[in-house]
C-alpha cells in the first residue's frame, strides 16, 4: 500500500508540475492576444498542446493508481475520490499528509489555468467582436447613399456618395 500511495503522490506531483507550465503559458498567451501577435499565438498554442497531451497521459497513470488502491482497500474505483482516500488514511498522517498537500497544490493551480483561460477567451470574443465591427464598417462604407442627381431621362444617376468603383487612383 505504501508504495502505491507513493506512486500516487509522485503522479499527482508530476500533475501538478505540467499544470504549472501549461499556466504559464496561458498567462504569455494573454500578453500575446493583446498585442495582436498571431505567429507567437500559433506557436505558444502548438506547446500548450503538448502540454495538455502530457497531462491527459499523467491522468491515465493517476487513475491506474487509483484503480489499484481501490482494489487494495476494497473500495468502488468509480467513486473513491481523493479526498475521501485522504479520509480513509488517517491512520497514516504522513501519507495522508503528502496526498492532501497535493491535492490542494493540484486544485489550486487547475484554478488558476481555468481563470486565465477564462480571461484569454474574453480577451479572444473581444478581438473577433472588434474585427467584425471592423467589417461591418467597411461593408456599410461600400454601400453608401446615392446622390440626387437626375439624368436627362429624369432618373438618377445612382451615383454613390464618398465611394469610387475604382480602388486605387495612380494619378494622385
């Protein structure tokens, strides 16, 4: 059992850890957003993903070590929880020291990853918001009034206000 539990602490240890960089990285990728820059966005979008693919492979291993340690103490393996094996070790306050330190660390930085996530995301619905304003202003700019000119055949000439069909004009 002890050693099962050191292998749980040591996988939650390393959790925590790409937690850790994968925070990092997302409080970069806010920097990033306003600036603007789409290349280092690209490239700091390309390590979180390797990030996350090393977090989800360390999820795999906390639930084989779960699993076990269900199994050890008899337990359902779908609903032991870490607080509840934090509970059940309190004849072990080593152990159940370790596990509970560790799992407040991994609590609180998944915290923190999903606020500035949270954050990076309000900054990204802002920057399209903006480039669809952008746009529409740009669009409404094309579709400008006529002016009230008449033609001899006494229609207008549907001329447009502060538009040229042209889009560069070499002589100026």
């Amino acid at each position: 059992m002890a050693s099962l539990m050191e292998n749980l602490v040591d996988v939650l240890d390393r959790e925590c850890a790409s937690y850790e960089k994968l925070l990092g990285l997302s409080s970069r990728k806010t920097s990033i957003i306003v600036e603007g820059d789409l290349a280092a966005l690209a490239k700091i979008t390309d390590e979180e993903q390797y990030i996350i693919g090393n977090i989800q492979s360390l999820e795999k291993q906390r639930e084989a070590a779960m699993k076990d340690i269900a199994n050890v103490l008899n337990k359902d393996v779908d609903s032991l929880k870490l607080t509840d094996l934090i509970a059940v070790l309190e004849k072990r306050p080593q152990d159940q020291k370790n596990l509970a330190l560790q799992r407040d660390r991994l609590v609180g930085v998944a915290g923190n990853v999903r606020r500035v996530n949270g954050q990076n995301q309000e900054l990204l619905k802002s920057s399209l918001e903006m480039v669809q304003f952008e746009m529409n202003i740009i669009q409404a700019s094309k579709r400008a009034p006529e002016t009230a000119n008449y033609s001899r055949a006494a229609g207008t000439t549907g001329d447009v206000i502060g538009y040229t069909s042209g889009g560069f004009d070499a002589k100026q």
